[in-house]
C-alpha cells in the first residue's frame, strides 16, 4: 500500500488511548529493524527524517529505501514524516518529495512568527494532501541540528494553543512538557518529572485533538552498560521513565518521537561485535548486531509503551 497521512492513525490512537511511534531513520538497517518490528506487531508507523538525516543519506536514497519498506511490509500503514522541518523551504522540499506529513518547528520564534511561518507551510501542505504538525513550546537538547541550550527550554503555554490551532490549521501539536532531545534528559540523581498538568490543561482546551511529545527516548540501560563496557562513555545517561511514556499515550499524546533509543541499541551492537572480534572487517557482521538491538527496541515500544500492537487494520479502515 502506498503511503499514507497520520490522520487516520491518531484518531485511532485518541479514542483508543495509545499512541503511534515515530521513529527517526538514517540508514537501511534502521529502515529495516523499524519495518520489521512493526511488521511483526501488526503496528501502525511512522518513518521520520530530519534534516539532518537528509544531508547524511539524502532524499532519495530515504525515500528508495521506505518505498522498499511498503513492499516488503505490505499489511502495516506508514506514514513518512519531515521532523523538525526549520523553515517553509525544507517542508515544501518534501511535500514535493512525497513526504506525507512534516513537521513544522516554529517554536524558535516569537509566537505570531510562528503562527505565519506554520499557516503558510499548512496551506501549502494541505493543497497537496500532506499533514501538519507544529509546535509550541521549547524542548532542550543537544542533536545535530536541533540545538537548544540548557535552561533555554521552556513549557508550553495551554493559553496559546487553541488560537495557535485555530490560526494555523495544523493537524498535531508537539508541545514542551519536560522531555528533552539525546540522552541526558534529567540530572543524575533527580527524579524525572514532566508535566502532566499542561498536558491535561492542553487537551482540555483541543478536545480529540492529537498532542505529539517529542524527546521521548528512555534510554535503555541496558545499552548504555554495553556501550560503557566496550570503549564507549556515556556516563549519567538518562531517558523517560516508561510508565510516564505510557500515561501520555493513555492521555492526549498519539504521536511519541523515539531516536536516541535507537542509536543506543545500533551504537551497543557494533561496540559489543567490535570488542569481542577485533579481528572483523565485514561490516555487516556489526551492522546485522546494531540492526537486531534496533529491531528489538521498536518491538519492546510497541508492546510495552505505545500499546499499539495488532492496530495496523483498524488504523486503514477509511483507507480502503
Ligand atoms: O529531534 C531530533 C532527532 O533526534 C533528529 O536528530 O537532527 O541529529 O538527525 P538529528
Ligand atoms: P529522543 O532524542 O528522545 O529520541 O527524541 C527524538 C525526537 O524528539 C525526534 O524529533
Ligand atoms: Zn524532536
């Protein structure tokens, strides 16, 4: 099956108090860890790319490679997602690119700014049947292209967001609760807090209206052991707890965005291959490793925290 928006999925997801993973991909074997888990699961998916993805692997080969992930999972509906798209250029680059949704980050700029930049990236989305998500409030962190400062975040404000809908006509709204980008998201020794309250006040005020939380990696354990244990330091590394992850999918929240947990399982698999057999040379040897511990991360989401597992009909049901 062809592509497909993210409308039919969130309002599944909203009625059904889950969410929809959105996972960020670079390569083919993140491509195919992803596509396989969800596969698997019967799960609904979301493919995202952002702009630094592009400039790594660049359009085509993305998109070759999710076209190759429709074939090969035909009875799941993906959605292929622009993430962090940072000005009106890049989103119409993958409207025309055949993107189904992009994201549109306009939370850098002061709030009519961001209003203007979002309206006009909806309007032209939508003449071209794609999906809008925008975004309210600052989420830290410290990606490669997606760089706020410590003590620079800032929550969304639930006085803003139904003008800010209204106005812009976006689809989603990511909003700031607590979360933050990579995998130092709470201070070592404190207990991970987020902002249920906003969320709660936000949904209130956009009912059935779907909420996306971005910066929601936990951060296995796990793997950062692995990686700490064969040459890798990453010390203090800490992500969402899972049980918050769950509330939110319970709440308003349908779409929750998954990176960092990703690299941590493919970066673990390659150290752990590397220390052990110094001696390979044949990079799918690691590759296969970092490609099972990606595969197994997605399923573990799917089960454990999104509860979207066995949705993907439901999720197609006006598509047919
Ligand atoms: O939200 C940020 C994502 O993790 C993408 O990170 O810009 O390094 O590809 P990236
Ligand atoms: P993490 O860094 O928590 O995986 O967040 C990813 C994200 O929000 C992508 O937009
Ligand atoms: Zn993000």
């Amino acid at each position: 099956m062809p592509l497909v928006t993210s409308t039919e999925m969130f309002r599944k997801a909203y009625e059904g108090g889950y969410a929809i993973g959105a996972f960020n991909v670079n390569n083919m074997e993140i491509v195919q860890g992803i596509t396989e888990a969800a596969g698997e699961l019967n799960a609904p998916l979301i493919l995202q790319v952002s702009a630094g993805a592009r400039k790594y692997a660049n359009h085509t080969f993305l998109m070759k490679l999710v076209e190759a992930a429709l074939i090969e999972q035909p009875n799941i509906p993906i959605c292929l997602h622009l993430d962090h798209g940072a000005d009106f250029d890049i989103c119409k680059s993958c409207v025309d690119g055949g993107f189904t949704s992009v994201m549109i980050d306009g939370s850098k700029y002061p709030f009519e700014e961001n209003i203007e930049l979002t309206r006009r990236v909806v309007e032209y989305a939508h003449e071209h049947g794609v999906v809008v998500e925008g975004e309210l409030g600052k989420l830290e962190g410290v990606e490669d292209e997606v760089k706020v400062a410590e003590g620079m975040g800032s929550y969304t404000r639930p006085e803003e967001v139904e003008e800010f809908v209204t106005r812009t006509g976006v689809d989603s709204l990511a909003i700031a609760i607590g979360t933050s980008h990579g995998a130092y998201k709470f201070k070592p020794g404190t207990k991970p807090q987020l902002r249920f309250d906003i969320l709660e006040e936000v949904s209130r005020r956009l009912p059935g209206f779907p909420i996306v939380l971005h910066g929601a990696s936990s951060v296995p354990q796990e793997y950062v052991k692995i990686i700490n244990e064969n040459g890798g330091n990453m010390p203090d590394a800490i992500g969402v707890p899972e049980d918050m992850l769950r509330q939110a999918a319970r709440m308003a929240v349908c779409k929750i965005n998954i990176d960092s947990d990703l690299r941590l399982g493919l970066t673990a698999g390659i150290r752990q291959v590397m220390k052990e057999h110094p001696e390979y040379f044949d990079p799918r040897e690691y590759l296969k490793v970092g490609r099972a511990n990606v595969k197994s991360v997605v399923a573990h989401k799917i089960k454990e925290v999104l509860g979207c597992e066995g949705k993907a009909a439901e999720c197609m049901e006006s598509l047919k």
